[in-house]
C-alpha cells in the first residue's frame, strides 16, 4: 500500500456556472428564448498538487473563496475534479454538526446511528460503539431529546463524538470546532492529538490560523485558486498572516485616503497618544465615531512608551509595571496585549547595605538581625516612642512618627531629599500620608491582584489600541488647531491643562526626571529590574534593568548585553518634560481655577494625567478614559 | 461490468443507511401526529367514506362495492403521489450534509420511495377492513398484489430520480409537478369508472399514455374482479416501470457530479 494517504496531482476544478443564478424552469425558458443565457467558467481550483503522508497533519489556510472548501470536497470525494487525479487510501471521516443535515427531529439517540451510517458504518458497529459516543459527547442526559433543542456546542460535541469513534484514517475538518465551550475544545484538541499519534491524517480548514498553528505540522495557503505556499505550518502562517495585514492596513490607508479627498471631517481630535488618549479614540472609534490623534511627540504612547533597543524594550519614561485589582480594566487590557507575570520587588542599596523592598519582614530582619514580627513590632514602636513626637512639623518629623529612626535614615532620608532636591525637614508633612509596614515576608511592591508587563512593550499594546484610527506625530494641537480649525468636531485635550489656557492664572508646577541610559557589556548588571539609591551621595535616585522586566524574552534570547537606565530627579521648569503634578495647596487650588475655566469650554475635554493635574495609574487612567468616553457616548456602562 | 459490481458493493454498504433513514420517516411520520399508525389507516377511510357519498348519493353513479374499487385504485395511486413528491425533494433536503460528506446521492431517493412503499403497505390494513366491513368477496388472485406493487416501486423510484436531480436545477419543478399530479388523478380511472359514457380518444390516451392506469387496472382485476391481469396491462406494466427505471437513473447519473454546485 502507498505511503501517502492522499495525493492531489495538478487538479483543476472548474464550474460552469451561469453568470446570473437561474435556478427556475421559468427564467430558464425565458432567458433560452432570448438566448441569454450565458455561462461562464470559473475555476476553482489549479495547479493543485499535494501529496500527503500517513499520519500527518495539513491545515488549509487562506481568504474566504480561495478555495479551501473545495479542495477539501474534492479530496472527500464531494466533487469531482475537472482536470488532474486525486487518490485517497483509507476511510475519510468528515466532522460534521449533527443537525445540520440530519432530521432535528430526531432525538440524540436515532441521530448518533443515522449519522454513523452516512459516514458507512453499519448498524452492527454503531450497535457496539454507542456507548463510546455517548460517554465521550458527554450527553447522556439528552439522548431522547430532539437534537433541534440542542446548543450549537452540544451538536457539535455529538458530531466530534461520531466522527472519530474509531480513529479515521483521515479526518477531515472544516471549520466545526469554533465552537462550544473551552472545556469542549481542550477535549477535541486531545483527541485529535491522540489520533495523530495514533497514524490518523488530519485535514484541517479553519480561518483561526493560531489553531491551525496549533495542530498541523504542515499548511497549503491557497489564494484565488492557487497554492501560494507549502511547507510548515508556523511558517505558511506566519506568511499569511503577515500578507493579510498588509491587504489590511492598505485597505484602511486607502479609506483614509478616500475619506481625506473628500474633506470628510473628524468627529473628534484627540491631543495626545498617550494612555488616556488611546483608550479614549479606541472606544469612541469602536461606537462610530471617527477620530484623528496626534501628539506632539515622535512616538505613540505618551509616558508609557517602550523602546526596542538592541531586543530590549527599553522604558524609555521611567519603569511602568501594570497592577490592578479591578477585573475588568485587566480583561480591558487583556484584550490588546499578552500580559507576563512580572511581580514588582524593587531593592533598596544604602552604602554598602541592601533591603527588599517594600518595607516588610525581609527589610527589617537585615536591618535588625530579628525573625518574629512580634519582636518587630516592638522594635519599631520603640523607636517611635523614643522620639516623643505629637505633631509632626515637617517631612521629616511626619516619617519618623510612623517608622521610627532605623528605617527613616537608611531607606527614606536620602531618598527623599533627592527626590525633592530639599532637605526633609524642609519639605511639608503631608507628601507622606501612610508609610506601609508589612509583618510579612512579602517582597511584592504592590498590593494588587493582578500584575504585569505586556509582552513585547507597551507600545506595542498602545499599537494594537489605535489600530484603525488616524494618528498624526509631531503635530503640536495649538498650531494644528490654528491652521485646520473646521477639521474636526470636538477635542479630548490630555496635554497639560494651564497650557491649553496659555497659562492665564500662571504655571501649575511639576517635579521632573531625567533618565541616563546607557548599554552595559553584561548580560545580567543588578540582577533585578528596579534598584533604588537611599543613600544622598549617590547622585541618582535608582537604577533600572530593563531586561528584567521581560524575564520569559532574556530566556528565550539570551543576550550579553544589558540596557540600563540612571533616575535622577530634577527641579521642573516651564519647557521640560512634566512628570510628578506637585498636588499642594496652592497648585490645587490654582488648578481648581483652570478647571473652573475648563468647564466653559462645551467642545473640550479635559482628561489624563496633564488634563486634570493628578498623578495616575495606569490602570486609572484607563477607567478613567472609558467612563468619560461613555459620559460623552451616553452610554451607561456599570 | 465492474462498474455495476462496484454499484451493488456501494449499494451494500449502505443499506444500512437506507433501513436507517427509512424508518426514520416513519418514526416521524407516526410521531407526528397525534393518532399515529391509526392515521394512516384512518386517513383513506375517511376519504373513501366522503368520496362514497358524494359519488354514489349525490352523483347517482352506480359502482357496485364502491368503497373498495376506490381504495383499490387510490391507494396505489396515492403511494405514487407521495413517493416521487417526496424523492423530488430528497437530494436538495439534504443539501447541508451532501456538501459536508461524501454519500452517493441516489440513497436519499431511494429511500424515500422505499419509506412510502412502506407506508403504504402497511396502511393496506384499511382496505382489508373495508373489504371485511362491505363483506366482498376475498379472490385468491389478491396474491398478486406484491408483483404489482413491485412494478409500480420501480416506476416510482425511476420518476423520483428523474424528478429529483431535475429539481436541484430548477426549484420551481415543485409546483409544476404538484399541478401535474392533480389533472394525472383526474386522468386516472380512480374514482370514476372507465366505460362506454367517456370518448373513444380518453379511452385511448389512458389506456395508451398514462402508466398509472396499467398499475391500478392490475390492483382492480386481481382485488375487486378477481381476476388474472391481461398480459397487455401486466407486461406493459413491467415494461413501464423499467423504461422509467433507466430514464430516472440515467438522468441522475449524468447530473449528480454538478448537484454540489447548485444545492
Ligand atoms: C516615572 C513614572 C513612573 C510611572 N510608573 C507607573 C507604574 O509603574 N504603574 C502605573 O500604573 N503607572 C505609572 N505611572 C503613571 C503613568 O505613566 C500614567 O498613568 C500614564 O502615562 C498617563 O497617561 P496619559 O495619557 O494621561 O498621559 P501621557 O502618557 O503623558 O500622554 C499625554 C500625551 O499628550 C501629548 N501632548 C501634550 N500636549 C500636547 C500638545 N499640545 N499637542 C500634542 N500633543 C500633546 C504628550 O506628548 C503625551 O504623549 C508612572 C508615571 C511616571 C511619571
């Protein structure tokens, strides 16, 4: 017998279709009558040869009318080749949904024979394997129901059950297992697996090119007809999916160009790529709306942007790890990135010592050699009755009444000062409400339930965010504003709101940073992502690793190399990068002005960190921009 | 040669399939309705019952035993009806799993007529209670009867493959078709009586033109007359049923490759 369980050899398919459907008697005789019924010739199918061996597993892939189908049809024997020869050894066993072709008034039980007998089984057999299927469908307690109250899932289970109660010497499927549940699919994915192993050849169509990555070793991309590319199936995928971007994405700048000729106007002009500003035109573009961002800067992605030097995504606006603990902002984010697992356990180097972070039993057992919590506890409160303190006048006096000495002049002292460029008892009380203690041992910084890094950088997320929407870069809103006013509708303004006011009641002040990065000939230089500097000498306030933030990206490509970054914080100035709002009174109270103006203005909204002069998370930044979008949508969302 | 082996082997594999959908029509047939079985006895009753009345009370004809001349004829008549109806449909149906799997088409026509033939069999137990209830006469020649019904299956599967591959390219066949039927039973002497009051050229163009009558003039002879089919109507019957066989299946054959391109 032949090795290969199917061979094509240069099939032609070929219909001979009327160019319009006829398909009544009457239209017939007339159109004969004025003879014009024309037929064209539409091939299918060309050049089509494949062979494929025993056991192996082939995904078809390509658009809608490439072909896929039918090549399957023909290998079933559905159709008959017009040109060429198709041979098949051994018994093909297409998946089919119960219920698509078979009475729905049948109950599960007289469906699961009827069906085993249209694939050629005969009674006998289906007699002693019934058991098998049922067990396997899961659907005991449906057997004598109609199959017509059945979910899709359930017909779908039935017919997998059917289909491959005996391994198949060739399975053939086509777009069936899209359905059902996880649970469902994870059990067909298994039995698939176990019937490869078991020599069974797979056919397999379906326009999810991960599952066809999935499953098949091989791939056929077809395209109008034709085989484009054969060979293994990660690399036939990654081919087409690259090709279907590139149809996409000229689809979409042929629209845009379109939409440009024709003057169309924007519905809303959204100042800034960053976070806020993408969330904000992803949801209004999602309901309709046509937007235009831009950003003064070269990039998207505002102060979350990532670089990729030399591999490494390379946070190029301070170290961003993503938390949260509202389930849906993670589902949010989900939905545009692959988050990793990253947990954030920053160090803390103090002269030649060094503490985890944040504070908890691990700082405090190498600060003060103790183990119990309990021990700890009275060591700190101690401490913190030794002072005497009732109201704590400064910075300084505020953080020793909560931590007491050791852990203030080690670990919060210097690093402060640098932070703020002034000396601790300088700086007002109230910069530090709360300073945690954790009597665990417990490194992770955050308290959140859920933590990450996307996979490949933000602003690769940021990418995936404003797919489809217009985005202009180093386009500064007061001069585009000024030479195309009648482009756009409204405007969502997340630059810095007392600029938008040109600083009318003055300047709302900031504290800023300036990073120092530079390449190292490490592979690993500090061993974790994020090291801070407590002590005053060191002029930086930390050190960041990138490569650690991607800890799966270094396993996978090792390199001997490292980016790192130096923190050091600066006095702002009018024209420097803003970074930290300076929430005190008086900059509260002068921005309240500005938002006082900022609600005249009907056609604008203020939002993001510089709109509305707040430090954010990311993560409340994202909520943020969805409820304001749906505020302005009228959407009520929960 | 071969290829006629090849058939029957094919033929064998799915027989199965076959007593399986055949007995799915009647499953559902009988689930259906509320009565069931008892309906499809019931329904030829009930028909023979009004046609009676209006036939001898109103109309005035005379046919002696009328209720069993009639079912006699309608009963084959009816099978033939339903059975090419049905088998019209059977392939475009089934077009949702002829696309998906590879089935030799010809097996849902085939039982289609074979689940009427059933059916129909199986509701002779309506004519055996007129016949008890009129109190005819039994005539052995009523052993016939399955060479009768043999003709008239072969005639109706070779209508129904004809029928049914003509429907995947023109839907409107139907409709055609179900006026045909109406004005093929006015043609057929089912409720009236062939004789001397009707045209030569009626007489002829039944007699020589409408299979149907060669079918029911059997029924009638070997159940209501008792007796032997003359050998015109019997070997013509034969005659008819295979020519029809060979148009049907020859027409079938050569269209079933284009079938998936229009259901
Ligand atoms: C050092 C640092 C570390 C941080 N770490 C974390 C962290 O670990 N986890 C976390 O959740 N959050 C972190 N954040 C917060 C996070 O950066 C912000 O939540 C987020 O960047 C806010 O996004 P945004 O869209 O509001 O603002 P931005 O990202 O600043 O976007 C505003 C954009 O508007 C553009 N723009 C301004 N004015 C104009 C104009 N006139 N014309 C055109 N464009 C203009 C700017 O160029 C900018 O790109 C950190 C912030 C800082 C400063």
């Amino acid at each position: 017998m032949s090795k290969y369980a199917v061979e094509v050899e240069n099939v032609k398919i070929r219909f001979n279709l009327a160019s319009e459907k006829v398909d009544n008697l009457k239209e017939y005789a007339i159109k004969l009558m004025k003879r014009e019924l024309m037929f064209q010739e539409f091939i299918a199918l060309q050049d089509i040869s494949l062979k494929i061996k025993k056991g192996e597993s082939w995904g078809l892939v390509g658009a809608n009318g490439s072909g896929k189908s039918t090549l399957l049809k023909t290998i079933s024997g559905i159709l008959q080749p017009y040109e060429g020869i198709v041979k098949v050894n051994g018994r093909i066993a297409p998946l089919i949904e119960l219920g698509a072709g078979i009475d729905p008034d049948l109950t599960a039980r007289e469906n699961i024979f009827l069906n085993g007998m249209v694939l050629g089984h005969s009674r006998e057999f289906m007699e002693k394997h019934f058991d098998e299927i049922v067990e396997f469908s899961n659907l005991e307690k449906f057997l004598d129901s109609p199959v017509k109250n059945f979910s899709s899932g359930m017909k779908a289970r039935l017919g997998f059950a059917v289909a491959t109660v005996v391994n198949p010497d060739i399975l053939v499927v086509d777009e069936v297992l899209e359905v059902g549940d996880m649970r469902f699919r994870r059990r067909c994915n298994e039995r698939m697996q176990q019937m490869l192993s078991g020599g069974t050849t797979l056919l397999y169509v379906s326009h999810n090119i991960e599952s066809v990555r999935n499953l098949c070793q091989y791939a056929v991309w077809l395209d109008e007809g034709k085989m484009r590319m054969v060979g293994p199936a990660s690399e036939v995928c990654d081919a087409y999916a690259e090709e279907q971007e590139t149809q996409l994405r000229k689809r979409q700048a042929e629209k845009r160009e379109l939409l440009r000729r024709e003057g169309k106007k924007y519905d809303y002009l959204i100042v800034g790529a960053g976070l806020y500003g993408a969330v904000f035109a992803r949801e209004l573009t999602r309901r309709g709306k046509r937007c235009l961002v831009i950003d003064k800067r070269s990039h998207i992605g505002g102060n979350i942007y990532t670089e990729d030097v030399d591999g490494i995504q390379v946070h190029k606006y301070g170290a961003h790890i993503f938390h949260t603990s509202d389930k849906k902002i993670w589902k949010y984010v989900n939905r545009y990135a692959d988050f990793n697992n990253y947990i954030n356990s920053p160090v803390a180097v103090y002269k030649d010592e060094l503490y985890n972070l944040p504070f908890n039993m691990n700082t405090f057992s190498r600060l003060w050699g103790l183990k119990k919590p309990q021990e700890v506890q009275a060591k700190i409160a101690e401490q913190i009755a030794d002072l005497h303190i009732t109201e704590p006048k400064n910075l300084e006096e505020q953080a020793l009444s909560l931590v007491g000495r050791d852990v203030y002049e080690k670990l919060i002292k210097g690093y402060t000062e640098k932070q703020w460029g002034r000396d601790c008892r300088e700086l007002p009380a109230f910069i530090i409400q709360r300073l945690p203690l954790r009597f665990t041992y417990n490194n992770n910084y955050f308290n959140d339930f859920y933590q990450g890094i996307p996979r490949g950088g933000y602003t690769k997320m940021m990418e995936k965010l404003l797919v489809n929407i217009d985005v202009m870069l180093e386009t500064d809103f007061f001069e585009y504003r000024k030479e195309h006013p009648d482009m756009f509708k409204k405007v969502v303004y997340t630059g810095m709101i007392d600029e938008y006011f040109d600083y009318c009641y003055g300047h709302l002040e900031y504290r800023s940073v300036r990073f120092e990065t530079e390449r190292v000939e490490e592979a690993n230089y500090q061993g974790n992502a994020v090291v801070n500097y407590t002590d005053r000498e060191v002029p930086y306030t930390r050190i960041i690793e990138h490569k650690h933030f991607e800890p799966e990206e270094e396993q996978e490509n090792p390199k001997d190399y490292s980016i790192i970054s130096k923190e050091y914080s600066m006095e702002w100035k009018p024209g420097i990068d803003p970074y930290y709002p300076v929430n005190d009174e008086k900059n509260n109270a002068l921005y309240e002005k500005y938002r006082a103006l900022a609600e005249q203005e009907k056609k604008v909204i203020f939002g993001g960190r510089l709109g509305s002069y707040r430090y954010y998370d990311m993560d409340k930044v994202i909520g943020a921009a969805i409820a304001d979008s749906a505020k302005e949508l009228n959407i009520w969302i929960q | 040669m071969d290829l006629l082996k090849y058939r029957f082997k094919t033929l064998f594999k799915y027989k199965d399939l076959i007593r399986e959908l055949v007995s799915r029509d009647l499953k559902l047939k009988y689930r259906r309705s509320f009565l069931g079985y008892v309906w499809s006895i019931l329904d030829p009753l009930l028909t023979m019952v009004v046609l009676t009345i209006v036939f001898t009370r109103l109309l005035g004809r005379k046919i002696e035993n009328y209720p069993v001349y009639l079912l006699s004829g309608r009963m084959l008549y009816d099978f033939m009806k339903d059975s090419t109806n049905n088998a019209m449909k059977s392939v475009v149906g089934n077009a949702a799993l002829l696309r998906k799997v590879y089935v030799p088409k010809y097996i849902f026509t085939l039982a289609k007529v074979t689940s009427c033939m059933v059916d129909m069999v199986l509701s002779l137990a309506a004519l055996l209670i007129v016949m008890l209830v009129t109190r005819a006469q039994f005539h052995p020649t009523i052993l016939l009867l399955p060479l009768v019904i043999l003709q008239l299956y072969i005639f109706c599967c070779g209508l129904g493959f004809f029928l049914a591959q003509l429907n995947v390219f023109f839907r409107d066949i139907q409709y055609i078709y179900s006026v045909m039927l109406t004005a093929w039973m006015y043609a057929t002497p089912i409720i009236y009586q062939l004789d001397e009051r009707f045209p030569r050229w009626f007489h002829i163009a039944v007699k020589g033109f409408n299979p149907m009558y060669y079918y029911i003039a059997q029924s009638r002879d070997i159940i209501y007359y008792g007796n032997i089919p003359g050998p015109r109507i019997f070997w013509g019957g034969w005659l008819i049923a295979f020519v029809m066989l060979v148009i049907g299946v020859w027409s079938f054959q050569r269209s079933k490759d284009k079938f998936i391109l229009y259901i």
